[in-house]
C-alpha cells in the first residue's frame, strides 16, 4: 500500500479563506503527479477551522473530482454532525471510524474528536468502544501490516503546548497495539510539524498541515505561534517488511504538480 498523508488544512470561508484552500489543493495535485500513485490519501483532522458547514463544503468541492481514495478523520477543530451532514454516505467518511483493506494491508481510521460534556474539546479520546472494536479488527488481520490514522499524537512530541493537548486515552491504545504488533506506523496530526517518535513498540509519525506550520517551541509557557513556513505532506510505503515513510515537498519545491 502506498499511502499519501496530509493533515491540518483548516478550510475556512470569508475573506481569510482562500489560502487554506489554495493549500490543500495544492498538496492534493502534488500527491496526483507521484509515480507511482498513491493507492489512497488519508487527511488526519482540522478539517475544517470553525466546524462549520462552508468549511466542509470548501472541502466537498476539492475532492468532487479528485481521482484517488480520500479518507477523512475527525479533529479538535472539526464538528462531528456537519461534517457527517457534509460526507455521510460518500467513501471519504464512515459512521465513526472505519478499517480499509488493500491488498495486503490494513488502514484503520479513527476519530479521535472529544466532544463529551465537561471536556476541554482539544485533547482526544478514543473511548472504549471504539477501542475494543479495534483490537477486533486488528486481531482478525494479524497477517497483514496495519496502519492506524488519527488526529491527536498518542505520545509526547518534545512542545509542551502541544503535549498538553495529545490523546488522553493513548495508554488504553498502547494496550491495543502492543497486542497487535502488525501496526507498522500510527499517523496523527494536530501539531502542525513533521514528527517522529517511538510508541507501543511502533512508530508514531506527525504530518505537516497544508496551511501554517507551529513553531517549534521546546520552552514550557513560550509563545507558540503559526508560520507560513514551507508545506508538505508524508508519503508512507508500506510492505511485508514494515513501512517506510518519505516527506514530500509541496510549496517550496521545483516538483510536478498534477491537474484535476
């Protein structure tokens, strides 16, 4: 399976609106000139910046013609109801999380969006039952690698803002992977960086956003800020072996861009 990743276009509508757009379609037409093609691009949260419905419209409409399999995740920023107004039905969204095979290979699609009363509704959660239905699915595929798509990094990434708001629940899903050491990467977002770092006997890996990257802020109450530093999007090449993952350049580099 080879899997493009993008993460974090934060589509927006009014007068701010058209260079998140111009981002992520950018990097959508940047993953259409690889050759060979993806077999599927999987983009991991903030969809939409506000949740709102002209946001997912925004995104509709980049993907209406767009010639590859498109999974979407939930993030902090996202609204579960319009966005499931907005895809319901479609092949880029499934009722909560969803399990794609290819081949010899499993992507598992999660939401991690932490709506429930009484919560801060930036870190995630994963809860319980989708926890269970997951070892489920991975356990009746142990013959295959497994990747595992969602927003919010299971483990800490060296920013404390960000550390701060990661998935809560991430020791109950170390449970579940460590059984399941056929999950070769776990993809997640919400950072804004590209990052690397060891989970549950795995790999964690963090793609840039289409739109603004964080800074690196490595200070506990250090001002973080968002630049229009370069974007890219995470190339992930996976077989018996394991997986390979490749950062592809999009803004800043003299590269094939594809039409659609």
């Amino acid at each position: 399976m080879r899997l493009a990743h993008l993460s974090d276009p934060h589509l927006r509508s009014g007068p701010l609106g058209s260079a998140p757009a111009r981002g992520l379609h950018l990097a959508l037409a940047r993953v259409l000139a690889l050759d060979p093609r993806p077999d599927h691009v999987v983009i991991t949260g903030d969809l939409a910046d506000r949740g709102d419905p002209e946001g997912y419209a925004q995104l509709a409409e980049l993907l209406e013609r767009y010639p590859l399999p498109v999974h979407l995740t939930t993030g902090n920023h996202d609204d579960r109801a319009a966005l499931e107004s907005a895809f319901s039905g479609t092949p880029h969204l499934g009722d909560r999380c969803r399990d794609v095979v290819d081949g010899d290979a499993t992507l598992v699609v999660l939401d991690s969006l932490d709506d429930r009363p009484g919560t801060d509704h930036v870190s995630g959660w994963l809860g319980e039952e989708q926890l269970a239905w997951l070892d489920d699915v991975l356990q009746a595929r142990r013959d295959r690698p497994a990747i595992l798509a969602l927003h919010h990094p299971p483990a800490p990434i060296g920013v404390p803002f960000l550390d701060e708001m990661r998935l809560r629940d991430a020791d109950a899903l170390a449970g579940v992977v460590a059984r399941n050491p056929q999950v070769v990467r776990v993809l997640a977002g919400h950072v804004h960086r590209p990052v690397t770092t060891g989970f549950a006997g795995t790999t964690v890996t963090t793609a840039p956003s289409t739109f603004r990257q964080s800074t690196l802020t490595l200070l506990a109450g250090a001002p973080m800020g968002y630049l229009d530093e370069p974007t890219a999007f995470l190339l992930h090449l996976v077989n018996d072996g394991g997986c390979v993952s490749h950062v592809v350049q999009v803004s800043h580099a003299g590269a094939l861009i594809g039409a659609y």
